[in-house]
C-alpha cells in the first residue's frame, strides 16, 4: 500500500478534481519524493485543457471521463464522473460516456488490425459484423460523441478510427481548434492517468 503523500502541488491537484487527498500510487509518490518539477507541470496542465475556451465546462469533464473510463482508472473516473455531473453531466450522458470508451476499444482494435494487414484483401472485404446502436442519436448529442470517439481513437492510436472521427466531427460542425483542444485534453489525461 502505498502511503500519503506529503507534497503541496499533489494535495491541490487531487482537491482540484475532487479526489481524497490521502490518494496515493507509486507513480505519485515517486514524483513527489523527488519533489519533481513535472508535478506542477501536470496541474497546470491539467488545469489549463479543462478550462479550455473551445469546450464547455461540461464537454471537458465528460471527455476527461472518456479517457479515464478507456484507461481504467477507477478514482479518476469516479472523480470525472462527479465534476461532470456538477456541471449537469445527466446519467444517460455519463452513462453513454462509458459506452463510448468500450465501443471505442472494440472498433480500435479492430480497424487498427484492418489497416496493419491492408494487403489482405480477405479481412478488408469481410462486414464488421459489431453492433454499434449506441452511436446512434446519443443523448449528449452526435458532435460530443463523435469528438470522445475521436480523442479516445486518438489515445488508442488507431489511425483509421482517428481520420474517420475527425470528418465525422468536422459534418457535426466542430472546427479545428474545438477538434485541437479536444485531443490536447486526452493526452494530458492519458498522462495524468499514469502519474495519478
């Protein structure tokens, strides 16, 4: 078990998302007994994609909610889930929040294989054959579940998924900068999901 962490720029930024303070992990603790420059790095970070001027409040926690349900990472899920929620995230939205992260892995495994193995003309003929019904009419709205498609295609890394998504997005009406700030958000995410 890990113990507390006794470190100024950790116990801001677990109040900031509104997790225990006596959360801890080795990632934390060694970053903290170094006193290493790259905590404060990170919350500022963090700080600055969730406050974007391209997404609302709202859009970012539930993106934010996104990335951590695909890293599965449970505090930082509960934690996402709650500030979305406070920011009036309805259960179906984090509820399909949750969907999307696990469609996402099921079709990011699968087009990244497709497109790995393109010189076989077999699997790129063959039907999908996955069920998808939860990409349809989504209550947070097709433009916000496109864009979490894409920010978790993108931490995925599956190119094919990240292409389509984007001129998904783009049909929705997003526009580059929304679209940029949208994955800056998942990366430092992803990062904070490691060192969290």
């Amino acid at each position: 078990m890990d113990t507390p962490i006794n470190n100024e720029t950790v116990a801001n930024l677990l109040n900031d998302l509104g997790m225990d303070a006596a959360h801890s992990s080795s990632s934390l603790n060694s970053l903290a007994q170094a006193n290493s420059r790259y905590l404060k790095d990170l919350k500022l970070n963090v700080s600055s994609v969730l406050g974007g001027n391209n997404l609302t409040r709202k859009e970012a926690y539930l993106l934010a909610l996104s990335v951590a349900v695909n890293e599965r990472h449970n505090e930082l899920t509960n934690a996402f889930e709650n500030l979305a929620k406070k920011e009036g995230a309805t259960t179906e939205e984090t509820g399909e929040t949750h969907a999307c992260a696990s469609i996402m892995s099921v079709n990011n495994v699968f087009y990244r294989f497709r497109h790995f193995k393109h010189d076989v003309e077999y699997y790129n003929k063959q039907p999908a054959g996955l069920r998808m019904s939860v990409m349809m009419n989504p209550a947070m709205g097709k433009g916000l579940f496109e864009l979490m498609s894409l920010v978790i295609s993108a931490v995925n890394g599956c190119e094919q998924c990240v292409v389509s998504h984007e001129h998904s997005v783009k049909e929705q009406g997003a526009d580059e900068p929304r679209i940029y700030d949208a994955i800056r958000l998942g990366a430092v995410i992803k990062g904070l999901c490691t060192a969290v």
